[in-house]
C-alpha cells in the first residue's frame, strides 16, 4: 500500500513539474525578445569595447593589444580629456540642484488643486519629451545668440548681455538653462510623490502654529526625500552624459575654443572623427567608473537624508 501511494505521490510530483516548467517556457518565450535584444545588442558591445580600451584600434584593421596605454596617455598626457571632465563636472554641479529645485518648486505650485491641473502637467512635461533633440538645441541657440530673442528681453529693463553662445565665458549657462528647461520628468516625479504626503500632517502643523517655511523644511522634505533621491540619481547620470546641446551649440567640435567639449563629445570625436575607437572605448569605462562611484557617493551618504515611513533608513 505505501509502495503504490509512493508511486502516486511521485507521479503527482511530475506533473507539477510539467506544469510548472510549461508555464515557466511561456513566460521566457514572451521574454525572448527582450533577451535576444539584451544579450546581442548591449552585453555583446559592453564586453566588446571593454576588450577594445585595451587596444589601438581604427575601425579598419584589426585591433592591436597595448594594454593599459589608452588609460596612462588619458590621464598623463591629453590636456583635452582633462579639460572635458572638468567641464562635464562643473555642468553636473550646476544643472542637477538647479533642475531640481525648478522641478520641486513647480510641482509644490501645481499641488495646490489647480484647476486644469493634467493641462498644466502636460504643458511642463513636454519640453522633457523635446529638450534632447537636436531641432530643439538649434533654437535655443538661435534664441541666446546675441540678437537672440533672450537678448532682446533683457534689453528691455536696460541690460546689456553678452552672446550666450558665442563667448567661451557664457556658453555654458546656456546650455544649462536648456538642461533646466527640461524640468518636467522630475516635476511629475515631484508632483506623485507630494500627492503621497497625507493633508492631515499639515493640519496638524497649522494647529501647532508652525510656519509654512517650517513645514516645508520639516514636513515636506523629509517625507520627500526618497523621491529627492530618486530623481537626485537619474538626473545625475544623465546629466554626466550630456551629448546633445554641446554638439549643436558648439558647432560639432567643442566651440569655442573647447567651451562645450563635454566628456560624452570627446569621445564620441575619438572615435567617430579621429577613428581611435580604442581610446573612446577607454573613454567610456572610465565614464561608467566615475558615474558609479558618484551613484555610491549619494546612496551611502542617503542614510543621513533619507527617511522612509517606517522611521528607518535604506538600510533597515
């Protein structure tokens, strides 16, 4: 008798199984897409130009083996590579916190119940949607030339603007302020996460007697801060890769004289105008280290800032 439940159990047991590996198939089948496209079109050139920053390679003959010589001529001897990771930085410092506060003190605006509130929304998010283009980059250096249209504002309260574009001295602030533009990603972002904040807080607080700056900074912060992070992070690695406005604004080679060569152009010239692929590779991964080591920064500095609704940090 308990030979043949045995046999019974085992048989029950396999059919499970089946099932299980049946239902398993059908969801790798509808991932397969996905996975072909993951594996072929980003594991592939991952390992590929990881292999390639060890080499000199053209794109017309066969890569040559040089070891760590792209990473010691970058770091010792190409005042350009240094130049651009400056400029990159300092754009970094000065978009991100700006964007940021635009975006929070937009969405803290839009909470109030406007009306015509998913208008509104709309109207904010769609220049994140155009902002990386480049018909959107060639405008905006049209509007800060100097008989640009920003020019032609300020000349009306009596000031006199330099050509945004044109003096190596300004042209960063241009291509900031279209970094800043593109606010709306991050203020809906904002906008769900104050919309999570229960009204009964600030009730509360008003009751106490404490002012709008007060609950602000400790009401509205704090119960915001994961989100701060949240859009702190993305905001950052994109930022370390901006390509698009310094190509345009600067006439496709950093100009002038090197003023928008961020870090992202440099490489995209090494490897696409100079054909030093090996270079640009090694480029590449020295921008993938930098960007992590800045995600680390902030996430191990998050336990200081973060605070989450249990009343613990991240990390429990």
């Amino acid at each position: 008798m308990n030979s043949v439940t045995g046999v019974a159990t085992q048989a029950s047991v396999k059919r499970k199984q089946r099932r299980s590996l049946k239902r398993n198939m059908t969801g790798y089948l509808f991932l397969l897409p996905w996975l072909i496209g993951f594996f072929c079109m980003a594991i592939g050139p991952i390992l590929a130009s990881l292999y390639l920053s060890f080499t000199n390679y053209n794109m017309l003959k066969s890569p040559d083996w040089i070891g760590l010589h792209n990473f010691t001529e970058m770091f010792a001897g190409d005042a350009t590579f240094t130049h651009s990771l400056k400029l990159t930085f300092q754009y970094v410092f000065l978009s991100v916190p700006l964007r940021l506060v635009f975006a929070l003190a937009v969405a803290m605006i839009l909470n109030k119940g406007l009306r015509l509130l998913g208008l509104y929304r709309t109207v904010y998010y769609i220049p994140s949607l155009l902002g990386g283009s480049v018909a959107i980059a060639v405008v905006w250096k049209k509007i800060f030339s100097g008989d640009g249209l920003f020019n032609r504002f300020l000349e009306i309260f009596h000031i006199d603007a330099p050509d945004w574009v044109a003096n190596p001295s300004y042209i960063i602030y241009s291509i900031v302020a279209l970094s800043v533009w593109q606010f709306g990603s991050s203020m809906v972002i904002f906008l769900a996460g104050l919309k999570q904040i229960p009204g009964e807080i600030y009730e509360a607080a008003a009751v106490d007697g404490v002012s709008r700056t007060r609950q602000f900074m400790r009401i509205t912060l704090p119960l915001l801060s994961p989100v701060i992070l949240f859009n702190l992070v993305m905001n950052m690695i994109g930022s370390f890769q901006v390509f698009t406005s310094g190509y345009i604004i600067g006439d496709g080679h950093g100009g002038p004289i090197d003023s928008t060569m961020f870090y992202s152009l440099y490489l995209y010239l090494k490897g696409f105008s100079y054909f030093n692929m090996g270079y640009a590779s090694a480029m590449a991964w020295v921008m993938l280290v930098i960007i992590g080591i800045f995600t680390a920064i902030v996430f191990a500095s998050s336990k200081y800032w973060v605070y989450y609704g249990d009343g613990k940090d991240e990390r429990g």
